[in-house]
C-alpha cells in the first residue's frame, strides 16, 4: 500500500489549492492502477475549499479501482470542519427528506460555509425541482453568512446559477458538487463547483464541432462565448463563461479559473492565460474556482457585464 502525505496547510493564495491538488494526482498518477492507497492527513491544520473539493473527487474517482484509506487530521479544529462539511461523503439532498433537508441547509446560515454538496446533474424524474430546491437553499445560506444583498447579491447568484447549469447543460454527468467558505477578515468568498463528465471539449465534439480539437482550443472559444452548437447565430450562448468572466474580474475585482481536461485558465485583474497540463495529469471534467470579494464595489451594477 502507497502512502501519500498531505500539506500541512494551504495559503489564501489563489492558486494554492490547485497548486497542491497537482502534486497530489501527480503522485497518484505514478502508482500502479490498482494499488491501494492511504492518504495521510494526520498532519493538516487548514485545508480550504478550492483544495478540497478537488481533493474530494479523486478519492471518490479513485475509489472505483482501488482502495482508499484516509488518515484523519489530528487538529481538532480541522477534525470538526471536515465533519462538518461532510468531506467524507458528500451531502446528497434527495436522501433527505424535503423538510430535513431544508432544516439542515439553514443551520449552515450561521456558519462561514457551504457543505460538499453532491446534487443530481441531469433533468430526469424530479432532479430539476430537487437542484432548484438545492440553489434556493444556497442562495439563502450564503445571503446569511455574507449579508449579501442588492447587486452584489445578483452577482454572486448568477456565478454559482451559471456553473451549475454549466455542469447540467454540457457536462453528461449524473452528479456535480459545490463547496464554498467566506472569510470575513479577508473579504472575500471562494466558491468550487465542479464535476467528472466530458470535459468542455468533450461537449464541443459530441456536438460535432470539429474545428476544436484540444483542451486549450475548447477553454479558449468557452471563455469567449463560442457556442458547442457551431452556429453563427449560437455564439455569445454557449457555456456563459465569458458574462462570468466578464462580471468576476471586471466588475467584482475578483479571480477566476477553469480547469477542464489538460487545460486551465486563470484570470485576475492584471493576469490573464490558458495553461497545458501534462495529459497524465489531465482532469476529465471541469472545477471552476470563484473568489469572490466584496471591498470596493461601489457603483458596480451586474447588469452591465448581461452578455
């Protein structure tokens, strides 16, 4: 059995989160296929989100060709946040009753953040009606913990609502997962959303859009707003990246990024570029990472970033 040693801490560095999730599937990636695997986390003491739902799908992605054991954090502060969070399994809301569920979502409004959340993805049965339930729950918790209101409020829904239509729309995945966590001193909120389908390029080529043809290519008409359909009168319609974008770093001041198969982009305000990654580390899906903060804003109006 391969051991694997978590980092200690992640900074409030961007970046970071991804930075350590890499190290960690580059390590995985070099064991055999099969081999059973224990991730040491004895020895962490802070984690955040934009690490931790990454982290969370690999093991879950893991788990389907090899054991996983995972050595829990000897940090009690930690302990108690990754119960919390329900890190270990993820919180599905159709395995709750309506009323449990609900009950439950608003004993986090007065928390700083937002459980691993692991909700239906497609539009079968009543999973649209159970996903709407979901966001409602996630729009009042956070207009809780954030006191977000007016535009800034309009703002941070319509990021999160995006994604996971995102995720609905193009991933052909059964499941996507949100987690996010607000700093009050920091002023800022860090929001994941992510899943394990196709990938954006994926979606471009069961569309039958052809002239896209790597992971670069895909994030890079996505970002501007190129449609999988591979009409003229689609463009601008597509994953809706380009208004989020547009809103998070524009508007907002904020910093955005998007991984999806060997590719990954990050933005902020002075810095803008689409990364390869090598193919043995690619990401078959797609993690959006939002950090969203909430000094500054004065005269920002959402309705100027409408595509």
């Amino acid at each position: 059995m391969a051991e694997i040693k978590l980092p200690g801490r992640i900074t409030d560095n961007f970046g970071d989160g991804l930075r350590h999730f890499f190290s960690i599937l580059e390590k995985v990636k070099r064991l055999d296929t099969q081999e059973a695997i224990t991730f040491d986390m004895s020895c962490c003491t802070f984690l955040t989100p934009l690490f931790l739902l990454p982290f969370f799908l690999l093991i879950k992605q893991e788990r389907k060709n090899r054991e996983i054991i995972i050595t829990p954090p000897t940090h009690t502060g930690l302990s108690s946040y990754l119960h919390f969070t329900h890190f270990y399994s993820g919180l599905q809301p159709e395995n709750l009753a309506n009323d449990n569920y609900l009950q439950l979502m608003n004993e986090y409004g007065s928390k700083t953040y937002i459980p691993i959340l692991d909700f239906p993805a497609d539009r079968f049965n009543n999973n649209t009606e159970i996903r709407d339930s979901f966001l409602s729950a996630v729009n009042n918790i956070l207009t809780s913990q954030v006191q977000l209101t007016g535009q800034l409020k309009t703002a941070v829904m319509y990021l999160i609502d995006e994604a996971v239509n995102n995720i609905v729309d193009h991933s052909r995945e059964a499941r996507g997962y949100i987690m996010a966590q607000y700093y009050s001193a920091n002023g800022y909120l860090d929001v994941c959303i992510a899943d394990c389908g196709i990938s954006i390029l994926g979606s471009y080529q069961i569309n039958n859009n052809t002239s896209i043809t790597t992971d670069r290519d895909a994030i890079k008409k996505a970002s501007i707003g190129v449609s999988t359909k591979n009409l003229p009168d689609a463009e601008n319609r597509g994953f809706g990246i380009s208004t989020s974008r547009n809103m998070l770093i524009n508007g907002l001041r904020g910093k955005y990024s998007l991984l999806s198969g060997s590719a990954i982009l990050i933005e902020t305000l002075t810095n803008s570029g689409i990364g390869v990654i090598p193919n043995n580390l690619s990401w078959l899906g797609t993690i959006v990472t939002l950090r969203i903060p909430f000094a500054n804003i004065s005269g920002f109006n959402a309705a100027d970033y409408w595509s």
